[in-house]
C-alpha cells in the first residue's frame, strides 16, 4: 500500500489545483513551501525523506513543481491546474476526474480513477498569518483507506 499512496502524497498539493487568491479574499497558495515532516502524519503511507512545493500563477492557471525525496532518490511531479469548481479530465498520475472548489476558505479537491479502483479527497486551510498551510488527505484504493495529515511550511 506504501507504493500506492506515496505518489498520492507526492501529488496531493499539486493535484488539488493549488487555489489562488484573485482579490476575492480566499488564501494564496503561490510561492515555495517545505513539508514539516515532524508535524506530519502519514498514516500507512511510508513517511517520505522531505517534500518541497513551488507554486506559480499566471492569470487563471497554476503551475506546481513538487520534489520529493524518497528513499529511492528525489520524485518531481509538475503540473497545471484551473480552479473553477468543473470537473475535469486528468491523466497521470491515475486518468480520471479532478474536481476542485471553495467551502468557505478551505479548498477542498477530490480526484477519481475512470476505473473506480482511486478515490481521493484533500482539505487544504490555510493559518491566519499565511506561513502554514494543513492538507487533509483520505485516499481510498482496493488496497484500503489511508488518512494523512501534512503540515506545509511558506518559505
């Protein structure tokens, strides 16, 4: 199961379409942040070396570079997303729909697999003073259901 969810945890900031402020007063995800590994919990998932994110926008889109360093070597995942609370087609690292939206000011995202086998929903809240970003994550595959709990750091 360590496998499967470890790419999951190395996507799910990126995949969640990483929300941007526009002047309506919701959090600003850009800029570049460090996974705080002693406040994180992973639940089954093995527990990654370190986790790095930065984040970019460009009018409506959202450009995130992630590394992860595993035990097996550094993990890039780069992506483009829109948030605009449609359903829309993904590819990697599962094809399948991506939803994401607004609850107030957390952003909440959910990421399904055509086949039904990958079903994936993230909470992400910002602090008040905008240095920490929690991300809730309850992923659920044939293998089972794991919940992390990841603690980003703004640099």
């Amino acid at each position: 199961m360590s496998r499967v969810l470890l790419p999951t945890l190395a996507c799910t900031l990126v995949c969640v379409g990483i929300a941007l402020a526009g002047g309506d007063g919701k959090p600003d995800f850009s800029g570049n942040w460090t996974l705080n590994l002693d406040k994180s919990k992973f639940g089954k998932a093995e527990k990654p070396n370190g986790m790095t994110l930065k984040v970019t926008r460009e009018g409506d889109v959202t450009h995130a570079v992630q590394t992860t360093n595993t035990p097996g070597g550094p993990v890039d995942s780069e992506s483009n997303w829109v948030l605009d609370g449609k359903e829309h087609n993904t590819a990697a690292p599962t094809p399948g729909k991506l939803l994401t939206r607004w609850e107030g000011n957390t952003l909440y995202s959910e990421r399904k697999s055509n086949d039904g086998a990958f079903d994936e929903k993230i909470w992400l809240m910002m602090s008040s003073d905008g240095k920490t970003v929690t991300e809730k994550v309850v992923t659920k595959t044939i293998e089972g259901t794991n919940v992390s709990n990841l603690v980003w750091q703004r640099q």
